[in-house]
C-alpha cells in the first residue's frame, strides 16, 4: 500500500517536474526576445500553456510505466510532441503588444515536423531500453533528443514569427527591466520547484531505504522463521516459506503454490476454514488459532494449529497463515489424558472418569421400564494369589480379569477399576432382567481358570448391584450402595451378586 502511494505521489512530482522544467525553458526563451516595444502578457493564456507540458509530461511517464503496444506508443509520441507545439505558440499568442504575429510557413512546418518525428523517437528508445541497465546511455540519448527537440521546437517557432509593427524602433522600451524582472522570478520559482523536488526525492529515497530493510528484515524472519508461513488469495497459495514447504512434505515451493489451500486440510474441517474466511473478510481481522489436520504431499496426516489474518499486497487483499505441527502435542495431550483417566495397568477408565461418565448418565432420563445400574466388584481370593505367586502374577491376572469384564458388557457400558482388585460397570438404559443376566455372565466368565505361566489360577466375583431410583442423582451414593451389596454377597458366601435394598 505504502509503495503504491509513493509510486503514485513520484508520478505527479515527475510531471510537475518535467512539465514546469520545459514551460520555463520556452517562457525564459520568449523573454529572451529583444523587442523594441513594450510587451504584456494575457495570464490566462500563460497559465495554459504552464499546464499543457504537465499533462503530456504525465502521459509520457505513464506510458513509460506501463506495456504498450506500438500503436498506442506512436500516439503518445505524437499527443507529447502536440503539446509541446501548443505549449509554444500558445505561450506566443499570450503576448500582448502593438503588434501583429505572422508565421513563415516553412519554419513553421519544421518546427511541427521536429516536435512530432523528435519526441516519437526519444519515446521509442525509452520504452525499448527502459528496464535495460547495460544500455543506460541510450536511455540518456532519448532524454538529451528530447531536450534538443524542445530548444529546436522553440527556436524554429521563433524564426517562423514575423512581428508586423510601425512602432519606432529607436524608441526606448520601458518594459524591458520589468521582462527581466519576470524571467528572474520564473527562473527562481522554478529553481525553488525543482529544488522542492530534488529534496522530495532525497527523503523518499530514504523513506524507500527504510522500507526496503525493513521489508528484507521481514524477509528474513518468514524464510527462517521454524513456523510454517504461507500467503494464498482465499484459496490459491502464492507463497510458502521453507518450514512450510517442510511441514507439507514439498521439495520445492513449485510443489505448493498454486495449489488450493483446501487441498492440504482434510474435508471434515473445509466448511469451518471457508466460514472463518468470511468472518475475517467481513472484519477485516485475524481468527483465533484453530485445531486442524492437515494432508502432506506424502499423504501422512499431522496435527496442525493455524492462525490466519488477512494482508494487503500491492493493493489486493490476500491472507497470511501461521501454521505448526503439533502432532507431538497431541499424542503428549492424549497420554496425559489416559493417565489422568484411565487405569496404568488394564487400561481401563479410573475412578475419576467413572464417576464423569456416571454423573451425565443420571442426567439423562432412561427410557420406559429401564434404569441406570452400578456394579462393584471385588476378587475372591486375589490377596491369596498375590501372597503365592507374587505380584507379577497378580497384574496378569488384573488384566485378564479386564478383559473378560469388557466381553461380558455391552459396547456403550463403562467398565472401570478403582483400585486393587476392586471394579465397577456401569449400565445405563437398561431393563433390571437384563442386569441379572449380565451379572450372572460375569459370574461365569471369571469362574473358568486363568492360566498364567503355566499355573492354573482361579478367583470368583462378589457383585452388589444398585438401581438408580427416581428420587437418586448422586453417583457417589450409587457407588457406596453397589459396593454396601458386594459386602452382602460376600457374607452370603461370595462368588454371587446381590443387590441393594
């Protein structure tokens, strides 16, 4: 945006530059003329022909700055070549004197012929050497053509005129300080304007420096930046820098741009990234990081989080993503997760995200006839196996006890270890019947032997039941009623279930 506003203000300062430069060089020229009468000038017409070289010096540097083709080219010469003739017999014509112009036909159509043939062939050497260094020189010839073909236009028109005039020739002109007076002050006010240009450029140039370093230090810090960096128009990638071309898995950035960014997101997130796309155009700010997966040109999928805001370029809106992989992130979120819900050794839920799972299920009123139930388990005869074929026996033994719990269940149950030899299942939306039947499975899955290192172990389940009432919304209290009853069905002689009543 910056560069563009420069660009923009350097176009009018050129022109004013280059256009008042050509007006003071014909007007001083006029002024330069002896003449033997008093002479004025209509101010009207002065200031046309001072606003006549801006406006096709402003054509000239803006075709300069822009293709073209060869057509269009020779008009602009052309239009640049009128204008300066018009400049010089407009300024001529603004002469107020006791005297008649007349113009030599001759000189008149050389200097027509000069303007038009000189300025198109300073015009053609620039547009075809312009972006050419080696040939700097011939970027100065066209400049110096087109200062001889000013002069030449001037002087040429000067010999076309014939001043028809009975005024005394010998007589004194009391006008001739007050012209010199006027040359001075338009030599020393277009000095202070080409000064003021000259200064103007300084600055700029300064200003451009400035942007310029800080643009290569911005440069920098995206190409070393160790996060993935991108630009794309809502869709299209135009730009990657090295660790994004890392993260997606390319060789080479030609293997990312011009690629939609879609492409690398998997489907399940397209709608989510395309709305985010239209809040940030319509606030004109950036979206707050967003957990996505991301597809590589390997077709590996990683955890990506992306941050996108929006950037102007030139004029055009794009948007500017930042963008990491923090598949290792989430494996160490997951492991955290399972550690502070599920059980190190069988793997089963713990106590904390039993007792979760249990709390929502209460929130849910079950359908008609069923009920919410709890199971409490305890080994008969774990602390035996322990004693006589030590601990190690006794953790194979926990895990295949877990198993075959996981086999007795259906797939939405929970079931959960709590500690020791102590488990608990929880059954939501299911009839009383059906809890019988699942207990007395359990029974029978855990009263067939394990066989562990080649030794025959066998324990049996204590089961005490509770039923959520009604009235009962506190899982806590579910589990101190389940487990009351396993106590039960331990007096009662184990290796049975009982329920709370």
């Amino acid at each position: 945006m910056e560069k563009c506003i420069v660009k923009k203000y350097w176009f009018v300062a050129a022109s004013i530059s280059m256009g008042s430069g050509i007006w003071a060089m014909h007007f001083i020229g006029i002024l330069a003329l002896e003449l033997k009468m008093v002479v004025n000038y209509n101010p009207f017409l002065v200031l046309v022909s001072m606003i006549l070289p801006v406006i096709t010096s402003s054509l000239a540097f803006f075709m300069l700055s822009r293709e073209v083709n060869k057509k269009l080219l020779v008009l602009g010469g052309t239009v640049l070549g009128i204008g300066i003739l018009l400049m010089h017999y407009i300024g001529m014509e603004a002469m107020i004197m006791n005297a008649d112009i007349r113009y030599d036909p001759f000189w008149l159509s050389l200097s027509i012929l000069i303007a038009i043939l000189a300025t198109n062939l300073a015009v053609q050497i620039l547009m075809a050497f312009k972006d050419k260094r080696k040939k700097i020189w011939l970027r100065f010839l066209a400049a110096y053509i087109l200062g001889i073909t000013i002069s030449s236009v001037h002087y040429a028109g000067m010999k076309a005129t014939i001043f028809l005039t009975e005024f005394d020739l010998h007589q004194k002109n009391p006008q001739d300080s007050e012209n010199i007076a006027l040359a001075i002050s338009i030599g020393i006010t277009i000095f202070f304007i080409q000064l003021f240009i000259y200064i103007s450029l300084y600055m700029d140039q300064q200003t451009s420096m400035k942007i310029k370093e800080s643009e290569e230090r911005y440069r920098q810090l995206v190409e070393l930046s160790p996060i993935a960096i991108g630009i794309h128009k809502y869709g299209e990638v135009t730009y990657i820098n090295p660790a994004g071309m890392k993260l997606l898995g390319a060789n080479a950035a030609e293997d990312v741009i011009g690629k939609n960014i879609l492409t690398f997101i998997l489907p399940d997130y397209h709608d989510t990234i395309k709305k985010r796309w239209k809040i940030m155009n319509q606030n004109n700010k950036h979206v707050a990081f967003l957990e996505e997966k991301m597809l590589r040109l390997d077709n590996q999928i990683v955890d990506i989080e992306i941050l996108a805001l929006p950037t102007m370029i030139n004029g055009k809106e794009y948007v500017q993503i930042l963008f990491q992989d923090i598949t290792e992130r989430k494996k160490m979120e997951e492991m955290i997760h399972r550690l502070a819900y599920h059980d190190t050794l069988t793997g089963l839920p713990n106590r904390r995200l039993f007792e979760e799972r249990l709390h929502k299920s209460l929130l849910v009123e079950p359908s008609d006839f069923k009920v919410t139930a709890v199971m409490f388990i305890d080994l008969d005869g774990f602390k035996q196996v322990n004693d006589i074929y030590g601990h190690d026996t006794g953790d194979i033994l926990l895990i295949n006890v877990s198993k075959r719990l996981k086999n007795c269940v259906r797939e939405n149950d929970t079931v959960a270890r709590l500690s020791g030899d102590e488990f608990t299942i929880l059954l939501t939306d299911i009839t009383e019947s059906d809890v019988v039947h699942i207990a007395k499975k359990i029974i029978k899955a855990l009263g067939t032997n394990f066989k562990i290192n080649d030794d025959n172990i066998y324990v049996t389940p204590s089961i005490g039941i509770s039923l959520c009432s009604d009235h009962e919304k506190h899982g806590k209290s579910l589990i101190k009623k389940a487990d009351i009853a396993m106590y039960q069905a331990k007096q009662l002689g184990k290796n049975n279930y009982q329920f709370y009543r």
